[in-house]
C-alpha cells in the first residue's frame, strides 16, 4: 500500500482535476509566468483583489477573461479549467513521502475524493430522475 500511494502521488497529474483547484492551477501559471499577482491584474484589466479571489477559488472569471489569462500566460483555456492540455509542469522538488501516517492520510484522501466523485455522479442521476417525474406529472 505505502509503495502504491508514494507511485501514484509521484506519477499523477500534478494540476489534473483530481488534485488541483482552478485557482491553484492559475497561481501556478502566473507564479510560472513569473508575475505578481498586481501585475497580472493589471495586464487583464481587473483588480488585484479579482486575482486574489480566483486563485482563492472565491469566484470565477468569464470566459472572455479566460481567453485573456490563457493566452498571457501561456497555457490552454482547457488546462486552466481542468488540468487537460497545454500547461505548467509539476514543480521539481516534491517532498519525499516518508512518513507512514502521512502516506496513510493521503490514501484516505483519494478514498474519500473517489467516494465523493462517486456520490456526486448518483446524486445528479436521482436529480434528474426526479426531475422528469415531476415534469411527468405536472
């Protein structure tokens, strides 16, 4: 188990969708395109407080935005969205899991993050279930 969750974290998709924020994959760009958050913010037209808040996963930006960000940061639209595409590498230093409690921590993470994915998928299946019965019926 411990060789198995260390392959998977050192392997996996360090900005994919399962690991990764929008905002943290944006931080990363912009910190990967070497800018400040107030410079970037400055360059896009928009507040530093904005910035702030995207990358705190607070809020969201249109799409016209989007394009804007892609583009002055050098990554696709898609990557920024959900980790897919063209983007930024992992960082080079990640530090060596070791310790046994923390190994075992994240495995419960992937656990409880597969369970979720999983709930969230049935959830908008009953919702839509429910939906066309009660559209059935009115």
């Amino acid at each position: 188990m411990q060789e198995e969750v260390v392959q998977n974290v050192e392997t996996e998709e360090w900005y994919g969708g399962d690991v990764a924020t929008f905002g943290d994959r944006l931080a990363a760009a912009r910190d990967a395109a070497g800018l400040k958050p107030a410079e970037f913010a400055k360059r896009l037209g928009v507040k530093k407080s904005t910035i702030v808040d995207w990358e705190e996963d607070l809020s969201e930006p249109r799409a016209n935005r989007l394009q804007m960000m892609a583009g002055l940061l050098n990554v696709s639209v898609g990557w920024l969205l959900t980790g897919d595409g063209d983007g930024v590498d992992a960082p080079d230093e990640v530090a060596p899991l070791e310790d046994q409690a923390l190994i075992d921590l994240l495995g419960d993470l992937r656990d409880i993050r597969t369970r979720i994915k999983s709930d969230l998928d049935r959830l908008a299946r009953v919702e839509k279930a429910l939906r066309k019965r009660v559209a059935e019926n009115v």
